[in-house]
C-alpha cells in the first residue's frame, strides 16, 4: 500500500497543496478553492472555497467557506492563478450573488421546459 | 495491474481525454496510479465557450473514475507486446 501510494497520481497532489485550485464536480459545478487535505479518494478539504457561477456572460463568485468534498463527486482538479483567473473572466462581467442565482434559475427553467416541449413532441418521431 | 503499467509507458506522450461529462482534453500525460486517475499538463479544452473556466486550467487532475475514453497518439501501442502481457497477466504470473 505505501508503494502504491507512493507512485500514484494521487500522491503527486502533494505538489498541488496550498495551491489554489479549480475543482470540477460531478454536479457541473465548479469550486475554486485552495487545497489544504487530500486522500487516496481525492477527498479533499478545500479552503476560502467560492463557487463560481457563469451564465451566458455573466459571472459570480458565491463565498463557501472551507468545503470537504467527497472524491467520488470530483472531476478533475486544476491549477488556477493570477494569470488564470484572468483568462477566466475574460469577456465576462461580474454581477452579484443574488443576481447570478436568479440567471441560474431562470436558465434551468427555459432548460426544462425545452426538454418538456421536446418530450411532447416525441410522437412526431414515430 | 495491465492497464497501469501500459498507461506508464505513455507518460509524456499527448493524449486527449474524454469524460463521461462529455468534456475532451488534450495534454501531455504527466502520471497516471492504480486507479487510472491522470495527470496532464499543457491542457487544451475541445469546447473553451461551453467550458469558459477551463481557459485558465494548464495543469489538471482526473479523478480514474469520471474517465470514457482515452486517446492516443498513433503508433503508441504495441499490440503483440500488449497480447502477451495480457496472457501473462490471464495466466497470474
């Protein structure tokens, strides 16, 4: 065991400790934290984590304070920096939390209701 | 142990990623474990405008278990060597 956890991946995110981190999670959503704890799971403990919400071309940081999450839920993890986070908001404007919640919602609705509208009109298929 | 050890001769070679979230990314393959979690470097993402945080991400983890399908670079397996590890391994040697 101690070989193995030696030589894997895993272990090489040593390297990644005190870093800041963008972390992918299953759910689609992305966390950016910065990297305190890991296991062979890729449980991790992220710290100052905030979730960053982008729809269309609005973008807000929603603050999460220190986050354990469970390795089965993430993704991938990614080096993220001055320079990064600039890349990243390219083109994009910052709103509020508040706002950026309310696109949120408001796209997942138009989203459902177009699978809705999708689903009725099935029988044109057949 | 197959897997592993082939993904171990593929170290620092480029191979794209493909993820059951439908995300591709291409980079140089750094490190791979026992759970086939990768390491890339110098990551490109196939779709940036559906994928925008991802600009920023050079260097990335990925965790074994989110992986579909891993491309690579042509020529990069030997496939009689592969055929004998396989019957090697099948054997329990």
């Amino acid at each position: 065991m101690a070989d193995a956890w030696h030589l894997s991946a895993v272990a090489s995110l040593v390297e990644s400790l005190d870093a800041r981190l963008l972390v992918a999670l299953r759910d689609g959503s992305n966390i950016i934290g910065t990297l305190r704890s890991f296991d062979q799971f890729a449980n991790i403990v992220l710290e100052d984590a905030v979730e960053r919400v982008v729809v269309g071309r609005n973008y807000s940081d929603i603050p999460l304070g220190l986050y354990i999450v469970r390795g089965e839920n993430v993704v991938l993890m990614g080096d993220w920096g001055e320079r990064g986070e600039r890349a990243a908001v390219e083109g994009l404007v910052e709103v509020d939390n508040a706002e950026i919640i309310r696109a949120r919602e408001a796209d997942s609705a138009a989203e459902a209701m177009k699978g809705d509208i999708l689903k009725r009109m099935d029988f044109l298929d057949e | 142990m197959l897997f592993y050890s082939y993904f171990k001769t593929l170290v620092g070679k480029p191979v794209t990623v493909e993820l059951k979230n439908d995300l591709a990314i291409t980079g140089t393959l750094v490190s791979v474990d026992q759970y086939l979690n990768i390491k890339l470097e110098n990551t490109r993402v196939a779709d940036e405008e559906r994928y925008p945080h991802m600009r920023s991400v050079r260097n990335c983890f990925i965790r074994g278990s989110v992986v579909r399908y891993v491309q690579i670079p042509e020529g990069c397996v030997d496939v009689d060597i592969l055929h004998d590890a396989t019957r090697r391994e099948a054997r329990g040697a």
